[in-house]
C-alpha cells in the first residue's frame, strides 16, 4: 500500500491521482480521489492562496464543510447567478478519510455526521431528491484534506477532458470520452509508439475494444499477471454511435461497413460490463499509460 508520503511526492496531475470511480459509487474510506468545485474567479484566487474557507453549518445542506463533487458538469454550473466567463472550476485532490453516506432527505446525521460521530466527508448519491439537479454531492469537514491540482475556465474543453460518462449511459455523437484498454506491457509501448491495431473480428466485428468502466480493462489480456498488465487511458472520438443492445443484432457486425457508424456501444447488463468497439484507430489517441499494480495499491477496490 502506498503512504501518504509517496502520494504527496507525486506530481499534482499525475494520472495515478485521477479518480476512478463513477459518480454514483460509494467512495471509499482512507483514500484520495479526485474531485471538483465551481466557483468565482476571485474567490478561486483567494482558495489558491489561503484554501478553502468551510459553509457555514446553518444555511448549508450537509452542516458545516467545503462541498465538492466528482461530477465536472455539476461543478461548472456554479456559482449560480454569475456568468461561464467569469466562473472557475478547481481540480481538487481529496484526503476523504472516513465516509458517511447520507441518502435521503431529513437523515439523522445529516449535519452531525462530523460533529456528534466522526465522519471526515459526507457523500449524497446521485438521484436523491435533497440535492438540486438530483446530482451526487460531497462535503469535506476539514479543509485541510483538499489540495488544489488546477484552475480551469468553464467551457465545453473542460467538461469534455474530464468527462467520465457513468458507464451505463449511452456515449453521444460526435463527443470525445476518456476510456481504457487493458494490454500488456510489450503490447502497450507499441501501441503508444505506432497506434492501435484493430482487431479483425470479436463480439462487434473488427475495431478497437475500449471501455469507459476500468474495471472491465484491468481484466485484460486475459490470463497475463498483474505485473506484466498495463492500462492505456486515451481519448476517443467516438463520431457517429450505434447501440448494440442484444445478442444477435441484425447490425451486430456490420453497424460500420453497411451502416456508416463509427462506433458501437455494449451497455452494461449486454456483455455484463459496458464495451466500446471504434472502427478508425485515428479516432483514439493515447493519454497515459497505467501500471496495473500502481493502480491496485492506489485503489484496493480495483
């Protein structure tokens, strides 16, 4: 397990840091994930140079504490009443230590879950009605646990570069999303070095196989050990998409050479974990690549 003293030598944007869980899932105690926070581009300046300044307990939803999310979209649309041009969204890395889930409205710790029990961070899931816009929410009570990775203008750029749809979403056309693919190391400096190859043929035919769900690409190659595992975080282009969403699919195979997609799309449930098929490899560019047993020990959950 990595200490707290190798999180902090990493660098800030290190992918390692990049949150890997989807909004709606639970985060775990004791780890560092990261997350967001819409503000205004002068109180953005004063967080960078003094840190965050904790809501005051009576005219906040969770009770006193510096309220962040992991849901980019969420995060740009604050603070309410100014315009996009004059609000900030900081990059954040949070220290969550212990975590409560409050999931309904009127919980019984809905704000004492730090003060009367002991909690660090407060979590409401994504559809409970407490929340505006019904959209997960965070509240750290230590200002101390969040560290702030980046400043960023509020525009389609950035919500694109930080955009992890929850898997089970249909991808839209003519968008770019971060995905994975898991391969072996040999594999993975190849395909940094010369791009993908697609496959010739496979559950949706020929194209490269990715995935938005990493937990699906860290199951790959299959049979190899995690030393020898590595996955590639890239960026794609998905252009025009078609849904595959059962056995036996009349465009099952073809949805690109008779039908004109670019990519297809396996939904969770289909194929157990969602998958991406992309028939052009020059729709993907490669971001990063993961080692898997540096991802395990930064996330035990994987």
């Amino acid at each position: 397990m990595l200490t707290r003293a190798c999180l902090r030598k990493m660098k800030p944007n290190s992918p390692y840091l990049d949150n890997f869980l989807n909004t709606g899932e639970h985060p775990e105690d004791q780890r560092t994930y990261v997350m967001f926070h819409g503000t205004s581009i002068e109180a953005a300046e004063m967080i960078k140079k003094n840190g965050f300044t904790p809501s005051r307990a009576d005219i906040s939803m969770l009770g006193a504490g510096v309220y962040v999310t992991r849901d980019i979209q969420k995060a740009c649309n604050y603070p309410p009443g100014v315009s996009k041009s004059k609000r900030r969204v900081l990059k954040v890395r949070v220290d969550v230590g212990k975590v409560k889930i409050i999931d309904q409205q009127d919980h019984p710790m809905q704000k004492t879950w730090h003060t009367e029990h002991g909690y660090d961070t407060a979590w409401v899931p994504p559809g409970v009605d407490m929340v505006e816009s019904n959209r997960q929410e965070n509240c750290v009570y230590d200002p101390k646990r969040i560290k702030v990775m980046e400043v960023m203008k509020v525009n389609k750029k950035t919500i694109s570069r930080y955009r992890h749809l929850q898997s089970g979403v249909s991808p839209e056309d003519s968008h770019v999303y971060v995905m994975y693919h898991g391969t072996s190391k040999q594999a993975a400096v190849k395909i940094q070095r010369n791009g993908f190859q697609p496959s010739k043929d496979g559950m949706l035919g020929a194209g490269v196989y990715l995935s938005r769900d990493i937990r699906k690409a860290i199951k790959y190659p299959i049979g190899a050990n995690d030393s020898d595992r590595m996955v590639l975080k890239v960026k794609v282009d998905v252009g025009r998409v078609k849904v595959i969403n059962e056995q036996g699919y009349d465009m099952q195979y073809n949805w690109h050479t008779k039908h004109g997609y670019d990519t297809a799309w396996v939904p969770p449930g289909f194929g157990k974990q969602e998958e991406d098929c992309v028939y052009d490899p020059k729709r993907i560019t490669v971001l990063t690549m993961l080692k898997l047993s540096t991802m395990k020990m930064l996330n035990p959950s994987l």
